[in-house]
C-alpha cells in the first residue's frame, strides 16, 4: 500500500492587531515560527508502526492546496494536527474523501473531540497510535476498518508497544531542528493543559538508551541540528534524568526541552544539564501572582512554588542555562494590573526570553469544560482561535477588550528589539561571571 502520513501545520493569529504586531516584533514570531517549523514526531512514530511492506510518504502543508490542485493519490491517508489548523485539516480529509481516498484522523485534537473528528474520516485514532495503527492496517487490508480504534494510554514505551521514530523519512530536507520524545505525560495535570497529558493515563518514560538511539538515527538526517525534546515535562524523575543527562553529553548536541522549576532544587542535575549541551529550558511559570496560581493543579503545584520563581530562575541561568518563562494572560483572578505585573516581574527575574500566551480553554481540556458550563465561552466553535494569542472566553475581571489591550501592551513591552537587547545584555553579564568566577 502506498500510504500518506500529512502534518498540517502553519498556525496564524486571528486578532488584526496582533497579527500586525507579530510582523514587527522579532521575539514573538521567533519562537511561533521554530515551533511551526518542526517536523511531526508524531506522524515518524505512525510510521514507524507500519510495517515494511507498505511505502510511507510523509507530507507537510502549511496551507491548504489551492481547491482545483489535484492532490498526490494514495491508497490510506493518515492526517494530524493541533486544534488551530484540524479544520483545516479536515477540510483536507474531506478533499481527499471526495477522491475516494480513505482517510483516518488522529492527534491530541481529535484524541479530545473524537465525535467532531469522525464527522471528516473513515477512521479515527484516539490517544497515541501505539496499539491502534498496526491493526487498523490489518483490519484496512481485510477490508473491515472501524470507524474508532483506541490506542494505548499506559506502558507505550515498552517492547510491545514501542515505535522507533522514522526519522530516514526526513532525509533530504532542510530541518536544522528535530524533536526527539523521552516521556508522556506530566503528573502536574493543569486544568489548562492540552498536551500529551490528555492521552496517557501516567506519566511514562521512555529508557534511556532507546532516547540516545533515536538521537544517533536522527543525527543521521540533518547535518548538526539542534535537538528539541517533544516533552511536556521532563525531568520529573531526577535521578532518569542524571543518567540521560550523562548518556547524552558526549554526543555533544545542543537542545532544548520543557520542564518545570524544580529542576532548579538538585544542584547536581543542573551541573550535569550544563555539561550536557542544553541551551535553555522552557518552563511554565504562568503567572508571577499566587492567586492565579491557586487551583491550577490537583494539589496546587504551581501556587506553592511561586514565592520560589525568582531564586530558582536566577540558580538555572547561573549554570549558563538560559530559562523561557511562559506566562499566561488571562487567568481567573487577572486584572489589567496583573498585566503590568507580569512586565515587573519579567524585569526583575533576569530572564532573558519569556513566551506570553493568552489563556486558551482548549475544547476537550477540564477549562473547557468548567468554562462551557459557566457560559464564559464566546464561540460555539472557535478551533481555529486557539492560538494561544486570540480571546475565546469572557474573562472574570477584565473585559474581553481590556484583556485584548493588556496582551498588546504586553508584547509590544516585552519583545520589542530594544527590550530583548537589554535582557541579553543582562544575561551575558551572568554568563560573563560565570566565566570568570
Ligand atoms: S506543567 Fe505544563 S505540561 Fe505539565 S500539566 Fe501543566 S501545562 Fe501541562
């Protein structure tokens, strides 16, 4: 069988405004377009569970095809994506189901909207395609596919389920990154959190040594590339993460990946992190204010380690790590002034690059869900606004309007040129005494 694996890509801001923003102000669009621009591990991991016998291409569009450009025939379509570009492709599916191509659907989106999913696909895959994929291409040869097949949400990475990524499929292309997974899950469980949280029943993570193998596999296809691990929190387990922190130094890589600020408590995991040729970790601060913070997780993770952000991010940047503190505008207990707050705390914390998002209840998400009961959300569907820079929900004490100018505000405070120069001048004075000292 010849088989398509298509990632649809290529997200865009909705508000006029921040669109306009976005074109001038380097450090917003910078790490929008590193993201949009990695290839879908996800889709490589499909492959690498389709047996030998059948070709596998693997497709990435931006855009939709212009309607009229005939589309590349296969005998089985395999299309993902993320909740802000799946209506465009599902338009893409029903393009193809026109054709009398059969197409199957899968991702964390379609994972979390499953009805909405089955209404553009022969077949759906709900959760990972660990468990799913090999017998829906059994059950696709036999002429007998289902319309749901449900992958496994535990034990992923053992020998029965594991998928080696098919990094080969890459050869030829001009990535300079490339995104390797050494876990699933994150036991923090933010009511807000659309990732692979939503799909696996734990935390689960993946040996050691199949992570080092995936890196010299995919060391094969790009000459030097910059190693971005597809993780939602990664050193959860500190002492899984020493020994990967000393398996992966002497490939001498730079990479990148996202965990959380209690990296900063183990002195010796972050010497090793140093060593090990990582170059920032992006870690979910989310707001500057405990109020905010309060009832973000279970058992208030996040709203218990606020009052430690500032030493915590000073102790990871003294080692040369640079820290990407996320914030989210928008949260519950936000006012105009948390806005201004948020620029404060930027200021003073010495961090170089922060990612500012607005808060987005993504359909599916526990948020969304408290949300829609509350009637706070603005759209009955709204897909393709979730962003992570455009206003879905009424906020409780601002106006939707007010939210919209405190985010213009803050992007144009905080990524302008000038800003961003001043930051880095902060910061190489650390690294400088670093070197010194
Ligand atoms: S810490 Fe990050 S990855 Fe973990 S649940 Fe919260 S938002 Fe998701």
């Amino acid at each position: 069988m010849k088989i398509a694996l298509i990632a649809m890509s290529g997200v865009r801001v909705r508000t006029e405004e921040l669109a306009k923003l976005g074109v001038t102000l380097p450090g917003f669009v910078n790490r929008g377009k590193v993201v949009a621009s990695l290839p879908s591990l996800g889709l490589l991991t499909v492959a690498g569970l389709t047996p030998g016998e059948h070709e596998v291409k693997y497709i990435e569009f931006d855009d939709l095809p212009p309607e009229g450009t005939p589309l590349e025939r296969f005998d089985l379509v395999g299309i993902s994506s993320f909740t802000a570009r799946i209506n465009a492709a599902y338009r893409l599916a029903d393009r193809y189901r026109q054709m009398v191509v059969p197409v199957v659907l899968g991702g964390i989106h379609v994972s979390l909207r499953p009805d909405e999913a089955e209404a553009h696909a022969d077949a759906i895959v709900v959760n990972g395609a660990e468990g799913a994929w090999p017998q829906l291409l059994k059950d696709f040869e036999a002429g007998q596919m289902k319309k749901r097949y449900i992958g496994a949400t535990d034990q992923v990475f053992s020998p029965d389920l594991y998928s080696f990524p098919r990094f080969d499929l890459l050869k030829g292309r001009p990535y300079n990154r490339l995104t390797v997974q050494t876990s699933r899950g994150c036991p923090l469980n933010c009511e807000f959190c659309a990732a692979s949280v939503r799909i696996t029943k734990k935390f689960q993570q993946k040996p050691v040594e199949l992570v080092i193998n995936e890196m010299e596999a995919a060391l094969k296809v790009a000459e030097h590339p910059f190693f971005e691990l597809a993780d939602d929190n990664t050193f959860v387990n500190k002492a899984w993460g020493k020994e990967f922190l000393k398996a992966v130094t002497p490939l001498k890589l730079h990479w990148f990946t996202e965990t959380d600020i209690s990296v900063a408590d183990d002195e010796e995991l972050l010497n090793l992190l140093a060593k090990s040729g990582c170059r920032q970790i992006l870690v979910g601060l989310e707001s500057p204010d405990p109020r905010a913070l309060h009832g973000m997780n279970p058992n208030d993770w996040k709203a218990r380690r606020q009052a430690t952000y500032l030493e915590s991010i000073r102790k990871i940047q003294s080692k040369g790590i640079t820290v990407n503190g996320c914030f989210i505008v928008g949260l519950d207990t936000d006012t105009p002034e948390t806005i201004k707050y948020i620029k404060d705390f930027v200021d003073e914390s010495e961090l170089i690059e922060t990612q500012i998002t607005v808060s987005t209840p993504f359909p599916g998400t526990p948020m969304w869900q408290r949300m829609k009961d509350a009637g706070r959300l603005l759209y009955s569907e709204y897909n393709d606004r979730c962003t992570l820079f455009d206003v879905n929900f009424q906020p409780v004490k601002m106006t939707v309007d007010e939210l919209d100018q405190g985010i213009q505000w803050l992007f144009t405070n905080l990524y302008s040129e000038q800003e961003f120069l001043k930051r880095k001048r902060r910061y190489m004075d650390i690294v400088k005494n670093l070197e010194e000292t």
